[in-house]
C-alpha cells in the first residue's frame, strides 16, 4: 500500500470518528449517555390535583413523572429491574429529592410496574429521543426575591445588575394582585448552581427555575 493511501485511509478514520462524535454530541441525557439505573419511588393522593413543576395539575392516574434533571416533555420508558415490567411516562414535575432515587412516578405508572405496594424498585430508564425535546433545549433562572411592589422589584433588580447580567423582572399575575419576580438569566444548570450559591454566599435567597 503506497503512503497516499495510507494517508487517505487515515483522514478517512479521523473523519469517520469526527461524524460519530458529532452525531452523538449534545444528544445524551445522562453522563452515561441516555440510559439510567436507579431506584424509583412513587407518589399519590397527597399531591393528586396539586400543580406539578411545569404547572400542569398533577394526575396520580396518568403517566408520568418527576425526574431532577430530563426536560419537561421527555418520554422515558421505565423497566423494574425486580421483574421485567416496563411503562413509557412523560416528565412533568421535579425531584425525587430522596438520595439515591432517580424517578418519582404517578401511582398508575407505579402499578404497571408492580411497585405500587412495595414503594420503592430498582429501574432502568431510557430516554426515548425521537418524542422528547432536546437536553439543549431547557433554559433556567434563578430567582432572587418576589415583591407585590414593582418599585422594591426594580431596587432590587438595580442592585443585582452591578455583578450580574440578563437581571429581570417577571409578572406573575393572580385573581387577587401581581407579584414581581425579581430573576436572572442562566446559560445551563450548572451556570445556575454557580450564580445561586454565589447569591446565598451574599445573603440572597436563590431558588433555580427551568423556564417553559
């Protein structure tokens, strides 16, 4: 073989090794890629009509889940390690904030997966690509104080702006009054976490929104 086919093979590697990083960049979910193992729990009555974190009323019968980080909207299909059974659920809510579980489902998703009456099971998740959003797609604030007055809203958002850019005021308004939410704009989660414990390192209260 001659060295001007040799170095063609060998830019045809790199390409090859180029395309596939390219094709797999920004597509995984999780560290490992779009597969998780953990343990999942449920949850119920208590928070059945209740506002989930994307602001839909929490259904304790349909699919779906609260998961920390998976974009709203995200289709995952949950197997119980423990038996075999699978369900597909859609992420709506945050959490579980339990240490060492991965996925907190609806009762009827739990129920498919025969761990309504045990609670908690070890699972694997897979995020199904071709129905959800991308990872990309998620969009964070951390909000910094809340006031009923527009003029405390605006010293605050004033004050922020000395050490902080993308400082904003959102309207939240109610049947009853309005409230402006003092927030600042974030690149990534992890952009997010480092603004807000700079802010509790101040004295703010800090509290990380992903906006929809």
């Amino acid at each position: 073989m001659s060295n001007i086919q040799v170095k063609k093979l060998r830019l045809l590697s790199v390409l090859c090794s180029i395309i596939v990083l390219t094709s797999c960049a920004g597509k995984n979910y999780f560290p490992s890629g779009n597969v998780q193992k953990g343990l999942a729990s449920w949850y119920g009555p208590d928070f059945h009509g209740k506002l989930t974190s994307n602001k839909e009323i929490y259904n304790m019968h349909a699919l779906t889940a609260a998961h920390k980080t998976l974009p709203f909207g995200t289709y995952v299909r949950v197997t119980n390690l423990n038996n075999g059974k699978s369900v597909v659920v859609r992420i709506n809510d945050r959490g579980p904030f339990v240490k060492g579980r991965i996925i907190d489902l609806s009762y009827s998703a739990a129920k498919k997966l025969g761990m309504d009456i045990t609670g908690v099971a070890p699972v694997k998740i897979k995020v199904l690509e071709k129905y959800s959003p991308k990872k990309s797609s998620q969009k964070f604030s951390i909000q910094v104080g809340s006031f009923s007055s527009k003029k405390n809203a605006k010293i605050l958002k004033k004050k922020l702006q000395k050490n902080y850019s993308d400082v904003y005021i959102s309207k939240l308004k109610t049947p009853y009054s309005a409230y402006y939410r003092v927030r600042i704009k974030a690149r990534s989660v992890k952009s997010a976490e480092k603004i807000a414990k700079k802010l509790m390192n101040q004295g703010y209260k800090a509290n990380i929104l992903e906006e929809h």
